[in-house]
C-alpha cells in the first residue's frame, strides 16, 4: 500500500440537511458529496490508499428530518489535514463546489480541539466586553454613525452625541468605509477623539467599531491606523472581505470584533439550500472570531422568522469547549417601541441595535440615546424585580 | 444648502430583476432598495442636501420582463463615490443588505470609464494568453493535478505527463491548496520544473496555474513565490478569498487569473434571487480580472442550463470599451466525447477543461491528454474546412 503523509488521524464533521427528490437515493447522494468535497474525481479513480487514509469524506450518520418534508440529516466527516488549516479552504470542504449544486443545507460543524488555532472563537466574548464597559445587569446599547455623506466632523458630531447620551458601543454604518465624504482616516480619528471627549465628561465609556471594508493592503493599513489610535473595535462583513480576512482580525488584533451579515443573503432565501442563519451567522461567524454577530431581527425589513433568529442566538451563546460565548445583535428597523419586547425574545445577554429611529426620536441624539438606554435599564430592572 | 463632499457626479448603473408577489408596488420597492443601499436611514430622515447631490440610489427605468411572470426589470444608479472605489465596497452597495431580502436577482452593472482602475478586466484576456501560447486557431485544453492526498512528487509527475501530451494549461484541483501532503512552494516548484523539463523536450508550452486559497498573509507569501519561480498563471475562486483579493491579484501581478466558481452557488440555486451565472461568473468576474472563468456546463455534474451557460460565454466574450474578452471554460465532469458536441455550443474562443476524464482514459496521461488534444484540434479542423 502507498503512503500518504498526514499530519493527524482526526476528522471533522459537517451536518447537512439534504432534501430528496422522488426516487433520489440518500446513499448515493452523500457518498456524491464525499467525493465532490474532496478528491474530486470518478469514483473508479479514487486510489486505494485514498480509501485507506480516509482522504475522501465519509458518511457517519443518516437521519430523516421531522422539519421538512423529505429532508435527511447527513453528517459526514473529513481529514482535518484537507482543511489546510486555513478558513478559506475550510469553506472550500464545507460547500466549495456543491454550492452550486441544490437542496444541501449546512445545518453544523463539529471540530476537534486542535482546531482551536484555524477557528479560535471570540477574543472578548460576552464576559469580556461587559469588563471592558463595565457593564452586567442589562442588554448593551448599540447605534450607528450614519447616512454616507456626511463629513467626518458631521459624524463626529453625532458620535459626540451619542456618547454623551450613554451609548455601549457606536458602530460606523456598514456602507460608511473610505468614501471622499469622510475618508477612513480622518473619520475614524475626529469620532474617537469626539467619544473620548464625551467619556471623560460622562465617566462612561463608549467602544467605537469602525466599518472595515476594503481591498487586503489598503485594510491592513486601516487596521494599523486603529491600532495606533486607540480604537477598540471593528466592523466587518466576513462575506464582503472573505472569511479568511475575518479570522485573520482575529489572530492579528485584540479589536472587539462585530461580525456584519451583507452579502451573505443568498445562504437563507431557500430553505433547501445554502445554510440555516444559525449556521452561518452564528455558529460559524462565533468560531472565526466574531464578539458580537449582527443579524435582520424578525419583524424588521427583512425576513429571518423570530425561530430562526432564536436558533442563531443560541448558536452564538451556548457553550462549546474553549470557544467563548459571542452577543447576539438584532438589528434591521428596530424602533425603540420594541425594546421590551425583544428583551423578552433576547434577554440579558444581547447588544440591542437602534439606528436611524434614534435619528426620529429627536434632534438632540444625545436624548434620544438616553431614552434608548432607559428603556433598556428599565426591561432588566423589571425582570430583576420579578426574579 | 448643506455641501457634500464629493469628488464627481458619475453614476454606476445596476439591473435588477425583482419579481412581485400579488399587490406589491415596483416603485415603492426600487425606492426601498434605493434607500436601503446607500442612506440606510427612514425616509424621513434623508438630509436635503442628500436628496440634491443624488447620494441615494436613483431608479432610472422600470421595465416588465417577458422572462418570468411579475418579474421587473430595475435599473438604479449610484453615485460613484459610495462605491469607495473599492471592490468590496461596490459589492456592499449592489446586493449587500438586499442579499438579506427576496425576489431581487443582479443581471447586470454599467461603469463609466472612470472605473477602469477599479473595475480593469482581464490583464490578459483571450489574445493575450493566445499569443503566449501561440495557438490561435482552437479552443484551449485544460486538465487538473488531482486528487489532493498526492505528494508534490506525484503531481509533477502528473503534470510532466500532461505537458508532454500537449496540454495547453495545467491548474491544481481548486481542492488543493497547502495542504501537508504537497505543501504549496515545493508542489508549485516541482509541477512548475516538470512542465519546464516536458516543454524543452516537445518544444510546446504548457501554462501552470496552482491554487491560491489562504488567508491574506500566506496567501501574499505565496504570490511572490510564484512570481519569484516564473509561474505564469493562478487559479482563484473569488467568493472564497473575497473579490477585493481576486482584484488586487490583478492589479499587483502579471499572472493569468482563472477564477473557479467554488462557494458561488447559493447566487443561482432560485432564479429569483441572487444573481444571473451571467452576471456573476461572467461579467463581474471578468470585471475584476479573470482571464478565463470556469463555470459548471450543461449536462455535466451541476445544474446550469446550456441558455445560462450561453448567457455567460457572452458575458465574457462581448466587446465592452477597454475591457478585454475572457475565455468562458466549461468544466464539471466534462468527457472527452463531449468534446465536438462542446465545440459546437462554445466554439473557438473557449477553454475545454477535462479532469478526472483524463485518468479514466489511459494510464498513461501522455496518451489520454494527446487523445484531448487531438479532439480539440479535429473540430477545429473540420469547421475550418466547412467555412
């Protein structure tokens, strides 16, 4: 027999919901993916030794779903050396090529241990970002610097403004990268000097994420740029810069990182293919490094159900070996009105995003900020009384 | 009136096909979008000034389309400078939020010529790459070093075979990438002097694109390994590494880009949402700089349509002002009996990749390769004779 030089014996393992046509053989179709996922070649061509060192996918369980009409649970495991340890490649294994085939869902992904430095999970986590803002017994407050347009006095202005009014965290608007209107640079330094202003009068603290989205070298150069100016946190769409852009955040800055979810629509219009949000946006995102995951609340201008939102929080919080428990952040037209209502849905451990209805409530951001925050201060209060 | 900072008034154009459900309004969902891309605000909270300098997308025309039932066809502008004249950015703007929506499918983007830094096309396109290989009168052939599990030595053995049998380009298997079995530089190293050794000998030339698909450092790593070993070419899939990295590729490197569809597939699985092969795989690929793109054809493995593989042969190959035509490469299971049938449908301007085939044809992958090129060669001849 051949010899093939692995580094390890271990495996990983994807869970997907596959949905059958009439007369489709579930076999058949999971040893498909196997190949296609891996050596990529006829069957009768695979080398034996491939067999023997379990290069090609293998299929560990079978198991009808009770959710959708003729849909299968299909876990299969691959070589973790197919990974390269890298998260490109990972995705690659994942869904590379059968993402153009039809009705293959990813539905999870079980990793060993020694993937902790490929998918090393939040830096901060929940229990990190509350240290660092000093804050335990409530949601956290998030809002957005926003329209694109404005210059970056204008957006430093509002930043003021919100901070004064006692905002957690102040995100850029996704949209809001390098434009001429208020180039990354100077945006970023006048809005963190504006926040350090209104903190040192306050005695509160605000963390500023500013939007990271743009082309590998110019980035690194941005990232740098916050370092050095005393910026706490990121924004960023993992699907926009490449989920190996994301990790690599992660692995390169000790940056709070908030996980932003444009461009990664087409995973969940179907519900027969792509992957559940929970997936994606949740489980996923946590692993490469997200704090905080920004996800469209049901019930806002988007679509997600509120079980779909559920699932991606628990995907976010609950507990795994050594991987930190990340913030679920609903946002999407959320309105002030439904602050207690999604500390309902949310609870304690949620970072409530509030956009442009503060920009509605009044003039003066710094009011409508605070009313935000008493609405907040006052669901947990509420629930403490009850407990 | 407040002033905007901006640096032009050009516009991009964007088509939408948005499909209706029962009693929706088109203009009040094109108005959305238009809001939705850029401001991200309420309506009401849009600035004058933002209103006056065309800062939020403007729909240009709706038109019916006979294609589908309600379907719509919507064309948008947006301001150039909210691209942020990154890649990463335009994506953001075209579908990024709306991605998170239904029934909204991208089918085409219009620049203006101001964009040609941004947007290059091809660095070398179909006469470029014709010229270095000096074979001008026939579509090209392509095989792939496969299955991953093999050493470096086994695959330039792969590759010496393939080269001596004439093969016009050699790419790795999109699969592999650093693994531990044929780590990148000395798999790149040794394929790269085995074709060299096979050229010298046939007095052909054989063009090797290995697989970049790491996160960004390694990946840096390995393109200038690449330039420093006078590799000519590289493989990419763009929505695995981002397409700001696919585009900084071109505009930092001479290598011939080939870009694999891989992770692209949840943009086609509904022909409502997403966007058109067309479009994606064609022209945006195309835009950003791939040489030839190699997509999933008709019959194969996957489930395009040979309309839509037509469509985005087109895609690629039509004149456009400064932008080089690519070559379309149909692949996915392709069999060398295949090839007049593929001859006929894509013509001269097309690269024919065969993989696993290959393997199945002769042990000897001298003999299998010559017996491609041969086919290849005995269509063009035949049309020749007919004209």
């Amino acid at each position: 027999m051949g010899t093939i030089n692995t580094t390890t014996n271990e495996r990983f393992f994807v869970d997907y919901r596959i949905t059958l046509n009439d007369g489709q053989d579930i076999k058949k179709i999971a040893q498909e993916i196997c190949i296609e996922q891996t050596v990529e070649i006829p069957e009768d061509c695979v080398p034996q030794t491939h067999w023997d060192y379990g290069i090609t996918g293998i299929v560990e369980d079978i198991i009808p779903s009770d959710k959708i009409k003729n849909q299968v649970l299909v876990s299969i495991s691959y070589h973790c050396d197919i990974s390269s340890y890298s998260v490109p490649q990972l995705l690659n294994t994942l869904f590379g090529n059968i993402s153009l085939k039809n009705n293959i869902r990813i539905d999870n992904l079980r990793v060993p241990q020694s993937f902790s430095q490929l998918l090393p999970g939040p830096r901060w986590g929940i229990d990190g970002i509350r240290e660092k803002l000093d804050v335990f017994n409530r949601p956290l407050t998030c809002t957005a610097l926003k329209p694109v347009g404005l210059s970056s006095t204008e957006l430093a202005s509002m930043a003021s403004q919100f901070a004064t009014g006692g905002a957690d965290i102040i995100k850029d608007d996704h949209g809001i990268t390098n434009q001429p209107f208020a180039k990354f640079e100077d945006r970023v330094q006048r809005v963190q000097a504006a926040i350090n202003e209104a903190n040192a009068k306050s005695g509160t603290k605000t963390i500023y994420c500013p939007m990271l989205n743009d082309e590998p070298d110019l980035m690194k150069k941005q990232v740098d740029f916050c370092l050095k100016s005393g910026i706490e946190g990121a924004l960023a769409a993992p699907m926009l810069i490449g989920c190996g852009a994301f990790v690599s955040l992660r692995r390169q800055t000790d940056l709070i990182l908030m996980a932003h979810p444009a461009f990664a629509g087409t995973f969940f219009h179907s519900n027969l293919h792509g992957a559940t949000p929970a997936f994606l946006l949740g489980r996923f995102f946590r692993l490469i490094g997200a704090d905080i995951s920004i996800f469209p609340n049901a019930g806002g201008r988007f679509s997600f159900t509120q079980e779909e939102c559920n699932e991606l929080s628990d995907a976010l919080r609950m507990p795994d070996n050594n991987i930190l428990p990340a913030f679920p952040a609903p946002a999407g037209g959320m309105r002030i009105e439904r602050v207690s209502e999604m500390y309902e849905k949310y609870g304690k451990d949620t970072v409530f995003i509030i956009g442009g209805n503060l920009q509605q409530l009044s003039d003066d951001l710094s009011v409508a900020t605070g009313l935000f925050l008493e609405a907040v201060r006052n669901c947990a209060c509420a629930t403490k009384e009850i407990l």
